[in-house]
C-alpha cells in the first residue's frame, strides 16, 4: 500500500493514471496528452507497472498500456478506513483545537503573577463502580498510574499518600522525552470519602509555576460512586499560562480515564468473617 501512495504521488504519473482511466492507451498517444517525451512516459509507465496499476500489452511493434483497478480498489478502502478512524476520534482533535483557544484566551490575561489566583475549577461524574474500588484508585500507586495523565504521557512518578501530610506527586514525560513534575502534600483525609491534596506545578529550576488544591469527594450512589472534584488555583505565575489554560481539558481527559479503568476493574476481595 506504502509503495502505491508513494508512486501516485508523482504529479506526471498520476495524470498517467487519470489518462489510463479513461481507457488503454499506446506510449506515444500518452506523450502526446501529458507533453512528455516518450522515454520520460515509458520510465513512469514502468514504474506504475512495477506497483501493479498498470499492464502492458505489446501488440506488434506498439505498447498499449491499461489500468488496474484493484490497486486502487485497496488504496479507496485503507483511505476509508483512516478517514473511519478520524472520524471516529474526532474528539481528541477537538481537545486540542479547544486547548489552542485556551491558551490564547488565558496568554491576553495573564498580564502579572497571581492573575489566576482564586480560580476555580469543578468536576464531576458518576463511575460504576463501588467507593472502595474507586478510593483504591486514587491512593494505589500503580492504579493512579494506569489513568492520572492523558494517553500521549507517561508517567515517571505519582503518589497521593492517604496520611495527614503525605506525599502527592504526579510527574510524566511527553513523546520528547520532556518532563513535567508536581510536588504537595496531603491536608485531608477520610477513608474512603474524602481526600484532600495540593500539587505544585515546577518548572525546569524547580520553581513554582502555580500551585493547586484538590478537594475530593466520593459518595455511594445506586450506580455506583458519584465523585466531584474541586481545583483552587493558588502562586499562580505568568509562566503558567499553559498549564492553566490545560486544566479543564485534561482533568477531563483522565477521570475519563478512571472511568474507563473502574468500570473494568476487578472489586477487592474481603477476608471471610470468623465463625
């Protein structure tokens, strides 16, 4: 398929292509339509030949050329299916497109440290799966890890220690190998309902680029478990504008995320109770 995409990308052979279409036609008669000449035709042609899209006749002393059709029957079909698959994560494109918009919108207010301070950001959804199972995942180091950052990240550190004063830590690498880390501590705590954390955003001399603060609470619903999540933006500096303008979109992201990862989740197994 990589060989018929590289060879119909050649202007000159795909108006060969175009011609060939309409019906077989003889080198010269070819030269003659594209301007070619005729050694320039027959190095194309062979080259289309060679990819399988067209066969050669040769009838006496002249060379009639047609077209293949099932070549470019498979190229129709592998483009529908990526045209398919686009279509059908059309979503994460619109992630980006609104976090572009984000940017631009948070870079003309950001015109001083503490621009954003005080703001607020909510979240919520409803996870099948019971509060146990859902608390597990915020607290488990290696559950935290399978959904807390989006799918094109990787994540190198993160830990939300369910101790007054414990450790909260998120830090992932992008494609590039680029590193982004977040360092705070716990301040609330009550298992399995409540969880209270900071984070602060570091930049590359480990300064604070802004700092926030995570109020989450999970109640038992007949579904399974409603949680919200509540952000405070605090130290917020100039420099944050990307991580601000971020917030929203990929805090969304991953509960979706941890929505996905409850809902195929194994329930803890309980210890029989004593005869």
């Amino acid at each position: 398929m990589e060989q018929i995409a590289a060879v119909l990308g050649d202007s000159a052979r795909w108006r060969l292509v175009e011609l060939l279409a309409e019906r077989p036609r003889s080198v010269g008669e070819l030269a003659g339509l594209t301007g070619l000449r005729q050694p320039q035709t027959t190095k194309h042609l062979q080259t289309l030949a060679k990819a399988g899209l067209v066969t050669v006749f040769p009838l006496g002393q002249r060379r009639v050329y047609a077209l293949e059709t099932e070549p470019l029957q498979a190229l129709v079909r592998r483009l529908n299916e990526l045209v398919d698959t686009t279509v059908a994560h059309a979503d994460e494109r619109d992630v980006i497109a609104r976090y572009r918009t984000a940017i631009d919108t948070e870079s003309a207010a950001a015109d001083k440290d503490r621009w954003a301070d005080g703001r607020v950001f909510s979240f919520e959804r409803l996870l099948p799966a019971p509060v146990d199972v859902v608390w597990q995942h915020w607290i488990d180091p290696t559950l935290l890890a399978a959904w807390w950052v989006p799918s094109s990240m990787k994540v190198v550190d993160c830990a939300i220690e369910p101790t007054i004063g414990g450790r909260s830590v998120l830090e992932y690498a992008d494609a590039e190998g680029r590193r982004y880390r977040s360092e705070g501590t716990v301040h609330a705590v009550q298992e399995p309902e409540q969880l209270g954390f900071t984070l602060s955003v570091l930049d590359s001399e480990s300064a604070i680029s802004f700092t926030s603060d995570h109020d989450l609470s999970l109640a038992a619903d007949p579904q399974g478990t409603r949680l919200r999540l509540d952000l405070r933006i605090t130290e917020t500096t100039v420099e944050a504008v990307p991580y601000i303008a971020g917030i929203g979109a990929g805090w969304g992201q991953v509960l979706d995320n941890l929505l996905h990862a409850v809902s195929t989740a194994t329930p803890p197994t309980t210890k029989d109770s004593p005869k």
